[in-house]
C-alpha cells in the first residue's frame, strides 16, 4: 500500500504540484533518550500489587549498570505511568535497554520521544453566533453556563484576563475530577468556575533538555508566552467588552462556547512540547473528566500505529472524548498535513470578513494596499515622501540584506529611510527590529512567491505595511530602478464586511491524507487569520523580548486559532447533545459545512486566487447554526475505527497498540479503507485498469424530526457514472439507522483527483458529503 501511494503521490507532484513531509525524530546527545513503553495492562502477572509495581520490575529487569554521573535509582528512570487513555510508562533507556525490553511479556510498542510544535472577536459574529445567543432561548442559557469541560493543551493560561472571569457560573460539573496546581505565579485562587483545572507536564522536557530555569520560565501552570491564553479564550472565554489591540478590532471578544469551563494543560515549553508530556496531559485530561481536547499543536508525519498523539486520542475518543487538532502551517504545499488520524478533527484555516488595511503611496502618486497593525509614537505623515531603499538587485533572489536578518542592515545606508524588507527566514516583526536598530523610519514587508498574496497583519514596532507578491515586485521595481524613489505609510484602521470571506489561508496545511487516501483531511476550516483573543500580561503583542508593550488581547494567525474555534463549537453541541459521541459532533460539523463566500462564490484559496479543494478546505467552513440541527449524522464506534485500521494491513502487533481491551479485535473486515462510516466519500481506483467499479457503503442516522424523508443529489463527475442506492431515505423515527451505498464506475480514468459531493436534502436539512474520486496511475 505504501508503495502504491508513493508512486501516485509522485504522480500527484508531476501534475505541477509539490508536496512535502516531515518526520519528527529525536536526536539527543545523552546515551538515554525518553521512550514510551506501551504496555498491555491485562498481562499483569498476579504476583505484583499493582501496574507501578510491575512496570519498575520491567525497568530493573532491563537496565544496564549505571555510570557514576547517572542514575543510581532504576525508578528514576520511569517519569510518567499512564492508565487511562493509554497504558505504560516513559521512561529513560539506551538503546540496548530498549531492544531488551521490546522482548518482555506484555510490552506492546516503544515509540521514541517526539517533539511537536505550536502551530501558531469578529469570529462568533462570522459565525452567525451572536444571531443565535440573541435570539435562541438555549443558546441564551448555554453562554451562561454550562457543565462541558473543555481540556487545551497549550502554553498555559493568564488567569488575570477578563475573558476568564466566571461571574454567572455555578460550581464545577458533578463529574470533574480535575485539580489546580499551584506554582510561582499561579496560586489556588487563579482557578474559579471559569478556569475549573490546570495542571503542568514538563519530565519528558527536563530528561531532554534539562532543568527548566524557573527565573526565566513560570514552572507552572501560568502562562508567559500567550498561544495558550488566546486559544483557551477562543474556545469559552467570557464576554468582554470593549476588547481590541491596540485600537484594531474595537468590539466585544467571545468564546465560541462562553458558558463552557476551562481545563488548562500545560505541555509546551521554550524549547518545544514533549511527546510523553502531552501524552501524560491527554491521559490526565481524560481521567479529569474533560469533554472536548483543544491541541493546537503537531509534529511529524508518521503511521497510525507509531505516532504516540494519535494512539493517546483513540482512548480519548473510546473515552467519549472529542479530540480537536490544528492542521499545521505547512500549505500552501500539498500533502503537508499533521494530526490526520480519522478519529481526530483536522482543523485548517480561513479568514474572516475583517481586515486591517494600509496602504503605500509612492512618489510617483500609485497607491498600494497592504496590511498592519502598526499603532505606535512613531508616525509618518502623508504629506510627506520619505526615500526608500530596496537592498538586492534581483527582486527574485533575496539576499541577507533584502529579508533584513540580524546584522545585514548598514545604518549609513537606511538611516531616516523606508526599508523594502523580503518576507522569509527570520520572524516578519523581527525584521522590523532590525530596520528600527539600523535607524530606518518605516518597513514594507514584501511576499515572495512562497507567501503569494496572502496578507497577516501584525503588531509592529515602526510603522510597517506588509503587501503581497505581485505589489511587492512592482514596489521593489520602482526603488531599484530609481536612485530618488520615496513613499510614505498610512494606516487604516479596523475594517469589516470584506469580500470574498471566508478564504482559505495560504499557509493552512493541505491535504491529501498521505496515510490514508480514502479519508479525506483536513475535515473542515475555521477562522484562523487575525484572530483577537485574550494575551498574556509577560510578553508584548509581537513576542520579540524588545517590545515593551503589554496588551491584554492580541491579534494571531495559525491553525492554532481555528482548532479552538472547532472545540468551542464542538462544546456547544456537546452540551446540547450529551448523548452524541466525537463522530456524531464530527460529522454534524462536516455535513453543514458551506463551501461558498459571502460574494456567494466557490470558496478561493489565498495563495492561488482560484477555487479551492476538499484537499484544501475539506468538507468546508463550518458552520455552527446548522450544525446544532444537522438532520443526518454518520456515527462512527470505536470498534468501526479499529476495522477500519484493521483495513490498513497492520500486523496482529500493530494492531495490539489499539486493542487496550483484550476482546477488541477485527470484526468487520473493509473491502478498503474507504469502507468506514465518514462523512465524507473517497474512492481510490487501484493501479490495476481492469478494476473499473468501486462500492462504498454508507449509513446515517436521523437525529432530526422522527417523519423525515430524503432524496439524494449527486454533482456530476467527468471521469466516472456514480449511482446511489437507494435514491431516497424515509425515516419513520428519531436514531433510526437506515443504510445507503454509492456506486462510482470509471468512465474515463483522470489524470487528477476529481472533486464533487453527495447531498441528503429535504425542506428543512441539507447533508453534504464531499467527495474525492483519485485514480492511482498504472503500472
């Protein structure tokens, strides 16, 4: 199977696309490395009290003896013992250690430590939230309160925000078991009914990095770098009014779950978040009693058996946890996607309809439009024309001095001038700094052909406009060709009411899913393009150590901030369908998601300008009003994804990482992976041309009006006839399950994938499947 997605993969890339993958690996210097042992809990042997017990005899049984300078104590090596969304230990080994202990009864998988990293309040009024909580008595009481516990795993929290004041809310749901850890800077009252846990995971950090400085770092749950309060005020931070950075986005910032409470996990560190860390904080959070995971964060590319993030999220979902993760930044390049597991949400990102333009007026009268949030002492007046400087003789081949790293600027050069800064390398407001130290009175920061046209605004420490390719060049053109070229920078404030929105963010990762081409990832898109939310009160909007300002929301684009937006979202649902499993949330996000603008155009992706793909969107943009009421859902169970794995040609082994349960076993045996019960719809052709029909067998179940009845609209495909049967769904009953199946029969074998959907409609719903037809080229 590998091979064969390889060579399509290579077929994929020779259709004018690239794409690119990284595997995370760890390379420490010390002879011992942290792995995580994943052990069958059933094959405790009787005569040991308990799993600890056992687990530090397995160590003591394959330990070396130890040097002088490490550990004396076999127990100093076992730094976490997981038991619920996972089961086994971390610990410290050799790799002769490691080879021993694979032998042992009862050890099902070792995996190395991986290191994953972060992938960095208009959006409820986007969303069409502020229409319901203003006229929907449930949504009324929901942004109240509310008994979900939605679980972040993140860099922490600044408790001080407004956003997490818990005036209105009772006491913790009956069902937490969470705690509040206390630590410098973070005491027992940082916790209340809005913030109701936190909890801090760094062994896996410290056994690889060493002793965190806790003079310079917060060993606690408070959070000095602000990823981790921004997304957790993104998810369910109360109602704040009169929020804005800066001046930028005056209004009133909301979570997308304002009722929901707060459980802070704090797994990430200056030098990056830990894999046995977050697997510790995912199996804490779930015994906690967490009803959503928010995971903003990923790291490489690797099987579903060997990737320890993936296997940790498959007990949560067994748990009846909804597990949310970013996507990656990785886009515009296809096959750049993290976090793809199908029982996991793959959240990409989109922007709003809000923008902060500026613009450039050279000295020639043009006029170009970018973007800032620049709002500072420092000014320039439009009156006025400042010279400017461009650093490079080819606008096509940055050099040092054109991308404006640390040292390149000569200050004789730019003193008193605008400085033409390439965008790459080095952090955009960084550059700023290094034009700022030079003496330059201004920057604009020009996209190369990587960035396209996409704009982020940023919060910059000198008056800067960032502007796309195609204006950068013309811009780049006029300073090099004319020895007295000037401009000057003014800035436009907050504008809303943009068009087109939502736009896929050129930097949102894609797919498609390079484990599994019959699962379509990213699941759906949110906003992820300047996103107000809560900010530390340690560290300046820009997050450079020079800037001195403080702010207490700030202005962020990733996939960070629309995995948060889903997890808000998915709390809403949860709480006003307790009894619905992660599938049945999923799936309501998927099948209600809208894959056109408000110009009422096909959804365009930023870095092309043209129509995106369910590769890059898809299902589509969610869509929280519809989503409460989706009419359809495809269910999915534990046992169905474990079929599902089973359909992946996973060796007894391989499988056993799944199988926490002794009578899980493979049950339903897929045809191919295409087979299991998700929403959206990819048949693979094979190599083999005599193969020319494909059946994929589908079942949903009613969770709208119990007399419900559906007909099926099929887009039409170039490439292939697809039949549905049957063609119309007549349910009698609420959760009645009633069965369908899809037919696609090659009509012409494409080159490329060919995209379409499937829809379940009647007067009130409207279910969409997205679906990807690929034929893998022949042999």
């Amino acid at each position: 199977m590998v091979e064969i997605l390889v060579k399509w993969l290579l077929f994929f890339v020779s259709s004018n696309l690239a794409f690119n993958f990284v595997l995370c690996t760890s390379n420490y210097p010390s002879t011992k490395t942290i792995y995580i042992v994943q052990i069958d809990k059933w094959a405790k042997p009787a005569l040991f009290v308990d799993h600890t017990q056992w687990y530090s005899s397995m160590i003591k049984s394959v330990t070396s003896q130890p040097n002088k300078e490490d550990y004396t104590e076999d127990d100093d090596r076992i730094i976490y013992t997981y038991h619920t969304a996972f089961h086994g230990i971390a610990a410290q080994l050799s790799q002769e250690e490691v080879e021993k202990l694979q032998e042992k009864q009862g050890v099902i998988a070792v995996f190395p430590e991986e290191i994953y990293q972060l992938h960095t309040t208009r959006s409820p009024m986007f969303l069409g939230l502020e229409n319901i909580y203003g006229t929907n008595i449930w949504f009324q009481k929901l942004s109240q309160q509310s008994d979900v516990v939605v679980g972040v795993l993140d860099t922490g929290i600044w408790a001080e925000s407004p956003s997490f004041n818990d005036t209105g809310l009772g006491p913790p749901p009956i069902h937490w078991k969470g705690k509040c850890e206390i630590g410098r800077g973070f005491d027992r009252h940082h916790c209340n009914r809005k913030i109701v846990g936190a909890r801090v995971f760094y062994r896996g950090y410290e056994a690889a990095s060493g002793k965190i400085n806790e003079k310079d770092e917060y060993k606690s749950p408070r959070d000095q770098d602000g990823h981790g309060t921004h997304t957790a005020a993104t998810v369910g931070g109360s109602p704040v009014r009169g929020a804005n950075l800066l001046g930028y986005a005056y209004g009133t910032a909301k979570g997308m779950a304002p009722g929901a409470r707060v459980a802070v996990y704090k797994v990430c560190w200056t030098g990056g978040c830990f894999s046995s860390d977050i697997l510790s904080a995912v199996d804490q959070a779930v015994a906690d009693g967490v009803n959503v995971l928010s995971i903003s964060l990923g790291g490489g590319v690797s099987s579903y058996y060997r990737d320890s993030l993936a296997i940790a999220a498959f007990g949560a979902m067994e748990k009846g946890v909804f597990v949310s993760c970013s996507a990656g930044n990785g886009g515009p390049d296809p096959v750049s996607l993290t976090n793809v597991s199908p029982w996991i949400t793959t959240v990409g990102a989109s922007t709003v309809d809000r923008d902060f333009p500026a613009v450039v007026k050279l000295g020639t009268g043009k006029i170009f439009t970018g973007t800032s949030l620049y709002s500072g002492r420092r000014t320039l007046s439009v009156n006025n024309q400042y010279p400017i400087i461009y650093l490079a003789s080819n606008s096509s081949s940055p050099t040092p001095s054109s991308l404006c790293l640390e040292g390149t600027l000569d200050r004789h050069s730019v003193a008193g001038k605008i400085v033409i800064c390439d965008r790459g390398i080095s952090p955009r407001v960084q550059k700023g700094q290094v034009v700022k130290d030079a003496g330059g009175v201004g920057m604009i920061l020009c996209n190369t052909a990587v960035n396209g046209e996409e704009l982020v605004a940023d919060s910059h420490l000198l008056p800067t406009i960032a502007v796309g390719e195609t204006t950068g060049n013309l811009i780049k053109h006029y300073a090099s060709m004319n020895k007295r070229a000037t401009a000057t920078l003014q800035f436009l404030g907050t504008k809303i009411g943009i068009k087109p929105a939502p736009v896929v963010a050129a930097f949102s990762s894609r797919g498609p899913n390079f484990l599994s081409l019959e699962i379509l990832k990213p699941d759906c898109v949110a906003p992820g393009v300047n996103i107000l939310a809560a900010w530390t009160g340690d560290m300046g909007p820009s997050s450079l150590p020079t800037d001195h300002r403080r702010t207490k929301f700030n202005i962020l684009s990733g996939t960070s901030m629309s995995c948060p937006h889903v997890s808000g979202i998915a709390a809403l649902l949860k709480a006003k369908h307790p009894d619905w499993s992660p599938a049945a949330i999923k799936s309501a996000l998927m099948t209600t998601a809208y894959i056109h603008d408000n110009a009422f155009h096909p959804l365009k992706d930023a870095s092309t300008g043209l129509a995106s793909t369910p590769y890059d969107h898809g299902a589509g943009h969610i869509n929280p009003s519809k989503a409460l009421d989706p009419g359809l859902i495809y269910d999915i169970e534990a046992q169905d994804y474990f079929d599902f794995l089973c359909s992946q040609g996973l060796t007894p082994s391989q499988l056993t990482v799944f199988a926490k349960f002794s009578n899980r076993k493979c049950r339903q045996f897929f045809a191919d992976p295409g087979g299991l019960n998700y929403p959206a719809i990819s048949p693979v052709f094979p190599e083999e041309t005599k193969i020319s029909v494909l059946t994929h067998r589908r079942t949903v179940t009613n969770v709208g009006p119990p007399i419900s009845d559906y007909h099926v609209v099929i887009s039409p495909f170039k490439g292939a006839i697809v039949e549905v049967e049957p063609t119309r769904l007549n349910f009698t009953q609420k959760y009645q399950k009633l069965s369908y199946k899809v037919t696609f029969k090659t009509r012409s074998r494409q080159k490329a994938p060919e995209f379409g959907h499937l829809v379940w409609k009647n007067k009130a719903h409207s279910v969409r499947s997205p679906i990807v037809i690929t034929w893998l080229p022949p042999l």
